[in-house]
C-alpha cells in the first residue's frame, strides 16, 4: 500500500490527483500545516518537515512532480506519462520541472510574505514582485493552451496534474483573477475531471476522518 503525507490544498495535491488518475489504492494521511510546526512528531518521518512524503515498499520521496513521474512509470503504463520514444517527451519533461521550478516556486514567496508570516514581517513588496513573476511566466501556459486542451502529446497527462496544481494554488492565494483566457478556460477544464474531484474529496473526507483543519 503506498502512503502520502498530505496537507490539504498544498503541493502534495499533485501525487493525490495522480493516484485517483491512475486508480491506485493508497493511505492519504493529513498534517496540519506547515508540519514541521505544528506536528513535530513527522520530523522523525521526514526530517526536512515538508509535504509531500511518499512512501512504496522501501521507496521515500519528497518531491511532488518527481512521486508524479514515479507513480506512472513504477505503477503505469499509463496514458498519464509521456514516453522516451514519443515525441512529445522532451516537452512533457519540461513542462513537469517547470510546474515547480518556475511556478511554484514565486507562489509560495507570495503566500509566506502576504499570508504566513506574522504580521510585522510581512511585505508586501516582496509579495507583489513574485506575484508579477508568477504571471509572467505562466504566459507560456497561456501560449499551449492557446489552440489545445491539454499541454503535450494531445492527451491528459501528469504535466497537467503538475501545471493544475499551481492554477489551485493561485486561485488559492488571490492570482487566478488576473489569468489570461486561455489558463481560465484550462483551469476549468482541469477542475471539471472526474480525477481532480476525486482528489478534491479524497483530501476533504481524510481531514475531516482524521480530525486535521484545512488551510484557510
């Protein structure tokens, strides 16, 4: 049985999605977040403290894009993933490291300097700045869905779990209002899967079974 350390509405949504995608069975176990505050005890489970935390057999990871990646190739075949001999691999592997990398990554500036950090270390200079990062870079998002559903390979795969999740988490933290028509109508094509529900109400049944509040 594979386990994934989870909170809600944060990166480790990528692995959920991707389980309910692929049909995997799995134990999602909820923190509150940030765990490495507020569940101390999971540092003996994952050190750094952060989410996701995969755990197959005697396979541990950390990374959200990567357990993505790992659950395809390990658990697949599966449409989910892109591979070697396609020609879209090379853009399906670009567009899996770009989701963190380059997304992500300004978003959760925004977030610890607008929302986390107490009132007096808060900046909103800081915040504003990587907020006009983020959506500078998801022009190219903006530019692939311009003419296509869906990012490479003319199907549904884990680089749109990938991409998906950092729509949600603008959305989450007030960006989603200044999307480009393209990302809104993909974000919302996104949001309408079966899978991406499912996720949705896996993580929302397990905190509420395990008694872990969601982030606001």
């Amino acid at each position: 049985m594979i386990t994934l350390y989870h909170c809600h509405a944060a990166r480790s949504f990528r692995p959920v999605w991707m389980l309910e995608e692929m049909g995997l069975p799995y134990e999602l176990k909820m923190l509150p977040f940030p765990p490495r505050v507020f569940a101390k005890e999971y540092l003996a489970i994952n050190p750094l403290g952060t989410i996701p935390f995969m755990i197959d057999g005697d396979t541990k990871m950390t990374e959200s894009t990567g357990i993505c990646h790992y659950l395809g190739t390990r658990h697949g075949p599966t449409p989910l993933v892109v591979a070697v001999d396609e020609p879209a691999y090379g853009a399906f592997l670009n567009w899996m490291y770009f989701s963190d990398a380059t997304l992500t990554f300004p978003q959760t500036l925004v977030l610890r300097y607008a929302q986390l950090e107490p009132e007096e270390r808060r900046n909103p200079q800081v915040a504003g700045d990587y907020a006009k990062w983020f959506l500078g870079r998801l022009r190219a998002v903006e530019a692939a869905t311009a003419n296509a559903e869906t990012l490479v390979a003319g199907r549904f795969t884990a680089a749109d779990i990938a991409i998906g999740y950092a729509l949600r988490l603008a959305e989450n933290i007030g960006l989603s209002r200044d999307f480009g028509p393209n990302v809104a109508a993909y974000w919302q094509r996104l949001q309408a899967r079966d899978g991406y529900q499912r996720a949705v109400a896996a993580e929302t049944l397990a905190g509420d079974q395990q008694k872990v509040a969601r982030r606001s």
